[in-house]
C-alpha cells in the first residue's frame, strides 16, 4: 500500500520514495494496449486486457507483499517471494465479462495456457475467495464492461476459423505484454524509456537505399551482369506500388536479390504507409554479410540485427544509439531489423511473454523470407497457415526471395498454400527466365559411377580453387582425411565454433581474390547466400535445390573465360541424412535421368516441389491440431525448426573467451555472457556428450567448458567415434 493509502502496482525504485499506482497503472497499459491493438481493429480488447490484467493486485494479501518488498528493499536486503498470484483474478473477471481475454490476462507472467488447464484453473472453489476480495477493493468502474462496441461482434470480423483465433490470441498478448513492459519501465527506469524509438524512418532509409543505387548504376561496368542487376532493381521499385500481398522475387545468383529485394520492401511500405521491414535470413553463416551490406548503406545503428549469433555490444560502449538497439531487442520498435527465419517463425508459434512481445510490430511490415526454399517441411503446413493469416488481417506483406523458387501457390491434397493467382511475380516470369539464361555460368556434370572418397580427392586435387560440399559432418571428415595434408585445405561445418568459421571464411575469400590455392571441404553451411566464388564446385548428391545453390558459389562472378563447372557426384562410401532429405534426394536422382533436364531454368522447381511434397509430412508435428485445440504450451514446445538433441560446449579458441570464462568462474553466470559466449559454442549431440564426460567441466548452470582436443582444420576432437549428421549447421 502506498503512502497516501492507495493500492499500488510497484513498489518504489531504489532511489525513490514515490510509489507506482495501481489505477495509473492499469489505466496507462490499458492505452498503451488499446493503441498497439488497434493497429489491426481490435482496440477495445486491447483497453480490457490491459485495464483487467493487474486487477489481482488489489488482493490485501498482495499489497502486504509490495509493503513487505519495500521494507527489505531499504534494508538491503533481497525481497521475499510472492506466494499470492495476482494474474488469475482479472483472468476470472474476463472470463465471466468477455471469455477470449482470460488466457491473455491470465498468461501475462508465465505465458499462455492450455484452453482446458486454464479452464480448470479459472473454476478451482479455492480461487472464490480472493476473487471476492478484489471485486471489493477495486474500483466498481474497472470491474465492468463500459464501452457500447459489442465484442463479440467484433471478434467476429476478426477472426474466421481456430486457426486465425489461436493466432488473434497471441497477438493481442503481444500487445499486453509490451504494454506492461513499457509502463513498469517507465516507473522504475525512466532513462531507459527515454532512449527508446528510432532515429531514422522508412522515407530516410529508402532515401539513402535510392541514392547509394543511382550512384552505383551509374559507374558500373556495362556488363551484361550489371545489365541484368539494373532491370531486376527497377522491376523491384516499379512493383512496389503494387497493392499489399505476397510477392515471389526470383531472381538468379548474382542477380543482386540483396539490395533489390530491399529497395522493393522500403518504397512498399513508403507508398503503402507501412511501420517496418524485416528481413528473415535461415542461416547465421550469411546474416552477417546480409547485415554488413544494410550497415554500408544505412549506417551501423540503422539495422537492428537479431538473432543468436549477433555481437555483444561492447558495455563500455554508452552511446544512445547502441542503447536503443539493445532495447528494440525486446519489441523491435526499428524500421529495419535483420533475424533469422528461427527467430521469426518460433516467435510467431510461441506462448512465452519474452517471445511474444514483439509481435504486434510484425503488424503494418514487410516481410522478407530470403531462401524461402530453406524452410522446414515438417513445419511447412502451420507456417503457410500463419503467413496468410498475417497478409489478410494483419497488413503484412511477404515477399519469397530465393533463386530456387518452392511450389507454395495454390491448393492440393498435400498443400494448402497461398490461393491460386495470389502471389504476385515482382520480375515478369518471362523477364525471369531470361535473366536465369543469360546469367548461366556453369555447367554440370553427373558421372554414371558412384564415387569413392579417395576418387574424389584424387579428382579435387587437380584443381588450385575447389570447393567440395558433402551431406555430413562424418563426410565431410573423411574427404580431409584422403586429401594430402596442405596449408591450403580448409574445412567448413558446424564441429568449428562461429568464431572459427568466421575465420576461415574470411581466409578462404582473401584466398579466392588473390587467386591463391584453396581447397575447401564443407558441409551445408555455404550453400545458400554465402558470398564465395570458385572455379569448381563439387556436390555430393543432395536435393535439387541445394545442388542449384551449390552451383550458385561458381563462377559466382561471371567474370571466368569459360564457364565454371560443377559435379554432382554420388559417394559410394558415408550416409545421407534419412527423412526428408533422403526422399529429396529420391525425387532428384530420378529428375537427373532426364537428359533434358534444364537445372538452369527456374520453371524446374514447380515440378520437383510439387513431387516433393506428395512424399513428406507436410505437419509432421500435429502444429495445427493443437492450434485449434488452443494449446499454447504445447505448439511453443513442438514447433521447433530443430529437434533439441544437442548440448553446447564452448570452445577456449582465444584469449578473450579464456578471460571470460576466467571471471564467470568468479562471479557468476550473468545473462549478458550467454550472448557474448555464442561465438565459441559447437553443439554435440547428447549421446557424444554423454560420453565426452572426461573432456568437459561445468563451471557454472548447464555451461560446459570443452577441455578435450580441438584441431585447427577438423575443430572439435571426439576420438575416432563418427560424427553424425547435425541437421542445425548454422541455423540459429
């Protein structure tokens, strides 16, 4: 309770006597949520949601706890823990006034509810009580209905089916969950909430993104590459004025997809008066590039980067700008973020507050998928269901960016995709098809025999420049093993920690514009988006895509006499992951029978998605099932794009790690270190961890420092026991 003997919402900060009240609380979050829903017509749930959401603090009980928190604040001492909820009572209140606000209000801490858990919950005798009680001290004008919209109605013309309702929920959720933030910080860090919003718009970045292309078209080469890059970036900025929807940028390797599919997204939501873009990238090995790029452009404090692997910003570093990054994290409040499709689709399928708070930001954005054709077919069933939900009610437009263009239009036994004629083609198909021809700079060849490793490097070995991708860690191991031990050979997959890769990347491009020996043994990490350009690719047979990606790091360039070549070889020897990728595989190896088959057309991937999946489970998970059941916990915990089978290690690869980890042991785990420790992780499946016991030490909660053998070339050192295929290769 405080001083002048009203209900409070938070006790004072730390340098204050001034207490948080629990009426301006619930009154400024209800506002706060009303203006964050009525970006898509649902202002007044927002308003209930936030003005009941609280509404258990005014249980005598819970203000003795606020007193009590106070006290042994000012006495230095850690506050006690709450043992009187104070979510359920305003949950109760709506589910007799108005029933869809329940689990919102009721999962505003600890996250959404199963529909029949919270059903129970809400109904428990144990609960009558307390609730009594609130409905006594709280104000009778907070406890009724006061406005003359007829909700149900409302939610009517929001919702049509289980599946846009169980997405509605989430959102609105959003909206009360920033709510909320937003205004406890602004009682107990004001400074904090000084330093949020932007310092750039839309209409400046596209400004910039305008500028930096006139100058670039104008002292380029006449090329025909740089031809074809000019018409696909004035094809992007004519098709911007085009309504909201959904759009298919297909554009080849080389094309410049990067900044044209960007200057597409800003002039969109400039024309379109829309808040943001987002640009979602499947792999953390290309984020950087991608970001760098933007950054170059834009400026550094213009792009919010988002995922697992970002940097660290450096503490000392005081600057407002890096501040207000720090805090666009939470709710990305910015008009240009770059994440990962992880970050984004696991978000959008999520019940925790931390997850879902940024969502309502989704609303009025465009959405840039970049290698659209990466995204899991297990899950691809409930991401299509969202992604039209998001375009029809939530005024998002989703442009499907990628060379290799997968089958998501219209409806089928297998697929229930985006409907027929919705997806709007950015580059005419016929203009498409002639930029595909005319940037043609490979050619392919598929021997009739099968491969054994020591054919291979015997064959890779007669080049300077090489690039050899194979499906596995384990064979990736055993074509380094047969090549002659060299300085120039070097080796890519997820057993080197970021930090190491990152390296290698690096060493690798200086190589190839130096035109200095290189021979490098990868794993999937480099196919898709990653900037190398060799003369000679070598491709274990994969899905047809990934192949056409591989190429993709080929005479990259076109700047070689002839064309690059490319060999799609089948090992006799190693294993291809099973599932999914194994019938891929299937469907591709019947594919290159035909002799005609035109692998640099895009026209290709219509046929082979479309057989593709006819073969897979397209929701192999049961995602949508447990949507319309309202299962929240239950969809967050199963729509992984990754099956969580893996534990971290960190690996000692330099000094500042070594001084980090030195002061962890000395103070303590902080969350800041998780982020700062990200570059140096290698996951290793549980059953290699499991046996790795002599090699590792816990030196703080489930952080493992690796103490065993790390190579330079090869990484981390398990013996001689084989390495399995790790499906997450540098998806984060």
């Amino acid at each position: 309770m405080s001083e002048n003997g009203k209900p409070a919402a938070h006790t004072p900060r730390k340098d204050s006597d001034v207490w948080h009240g629990l009426k301006d609380h619930l009154d400024c979050v209800a506002a706060k949520a009303r203006h964050n829903a009525a970006k898509f017509g649902a202002g007044e749930l927002g308003y209930y949601a936030g003005l009941w959401h609280d509404l258990g603090k005014y249980n005598p009980e819970f203000q003795q706890y606020l007193e009590q928190c106070h006290i042994a604040s000012k006495a230095g001492k850690d506050a006690p823990r709450s043992k009187t909820p104070h979510a359920i009572q305003g949950a109760r209140l709506a589910w007799e006034k108005f029933m869809p606000l329940a689990p919102i209000i009721y999962g505003h801490h600890s996250g959404l509810p199963e529909k029949e858990y919270l059903k129970s919950r809400l109904q428990d005798p144990a609960l009558q009580k307390s609730y009594q009680e609130v409905l006594q001290q709280a104000p009778e004008s907070l406890c009724r209905l006061q406005t003359e919209t007829n909700l149900q109605q409302l939610m009517s013309g929001l919702v049509n089916d289980a599946h846009s309702y169980e997405l509605f929920t989430r959102i609105l959720f959003s909206c009360l969950i920033d709510a909320d933030h937003l205004d406890t910080e602004a009682h107990f860090n004001p400074e904090v909430t000084a330093l949020r919003g932007s310092n750039i718009t839309i209409t400046e970045l596209w400004s910039l993104l305008e500028k930096k292309q006139k100058e670039t078209i104008v002292h380029a080469e006449s090329t025909p590459v740089n031809q074809i890059r000019a018409e696909v970036y004035h094809s992007c900025v004519n098709a911007a004025e085009l309504s909201p929807g959904i759009f298919r940028l297909a554009v080849p390797t080389g094309g410049g997809k990067t900044l044209s599919g960007m200057a597409f997204a800003l002039r969109h939501a400039k024309e379109h008066c829309l808040d943001r873009v987002i640009v979602a990238v499947p792999y953390t090995s290309i984020i950087e590039q991608t970001v760098n790029v933007y950054r170059s452009i834009f400026g550094e404090e213009s792009v919010l980067e988002h995922h697992s692997a970002a940097k660290e910003p450096d503490p000392e570093d005081a600057r407002r700008e890096v501040a207000q990054a720090r805090l666009a994290t939470q709710n990305w409040d910015a008009p240009l973020i770059v994440t990962t499709t992880v970050q984004l689709f696991e978000s959008l399928f999520a019940n925790r507050p931390s997850r879902c708070r940024k969502l309502h930001n989704i609303i009025g954005s465009v959405v840039i998928l970049d290698e659209v054709q990466t995204l899991p077919l297990s899950l691809l069933t409930p991401i299509l269901s969202v992604l039209r939900e998001l375009v029809e009610r939530y005024k998002v437009t989703i442009v499907l960016c990628t060379a290799t263009q997968p089958a998501l239009e219209g409806q089928s036994r297998y697929l229930e995709g985006f409907a027929a004629g919705s997806v709007k083609d950015i580059i005419p198909i016929e203009q498409a098809q002639r930029h595909f021809a005319s940037l043609s700079r490979v050619t392919y060849s598929v021997p009739t025999e099968s491969w054994s490793w020591l054919r291979l490097a015997e064959d890779v070995e007669q080049n300077d420049l090489a690039l050899v991708i194979l499906n596995t860690r384990k064979d990736a191991l055993a074509v380094l093993d047969e090549l002659q031990s060299s300085e120039h050979i070097f080796h890519l997959s997820t057993l080197l920690c970021g930090k190491h890769r990152r390296e290698v990347l690096q060493e690798v491009r200086d190589r190839l514009t130096q035109k200095q020996p290189c021979i490098l043994v990868s794993t999937q990490v480099v196919e898709a988006g990653v900037d190398l350009d060799f003369p000679t690719v070598y491709r274990a047979i994969a899905p047809l895509d990934r192949i056409v990606q591989a190429a993709g790091r080929c005479n990259r360039e076109g700047k070689m006499e002839h064309k690059g070549r490319v060999t799609i070889f089948e090992p006799n020897e190693g294993s291809t992951p099973k599932g999914e990728y194994d019938t891929a595989i299937a469907i591709t190896k019947m594919l290159l029978k035909n002799p005609d088959l035109d692998l640099v057309s895009p026209a290709i991937f219509e046929t082979y998605f479309r057989e593709l999946y006819k073969h897979v489970k397209l929701d192999k998970r049961g995602i949508q099932k447990l949507r319309e059941n309202m299962n929240y916990p239950e969809v967050s915990k199963q729509f992984k794009f990754i099956n969580d089978d893996t534990t971290p290690v960190v690996i000692q690869y330099d000094d500042r790690v070594r001084e980090l980890l030195r002061s962890i042991e000395r103070r303590g785990l902080h969350s800041g270190d998780y982020r700062s420790l990200q570059p140096y992780l290698v996951n290793l499946r549980n059953y290699e961890f499991k046996q790795a016991e002599d090699f590792r030490r816990e030196i703080a909660p489930s952080l493992w420092v690796w103490h065993g053998y790390y190579d330079s070339i090869k990484g981390i050192g398990l013996g001689d026991r084989a390495i399995a295929y790790d499906p997450a290769d540098l998806i984060q």
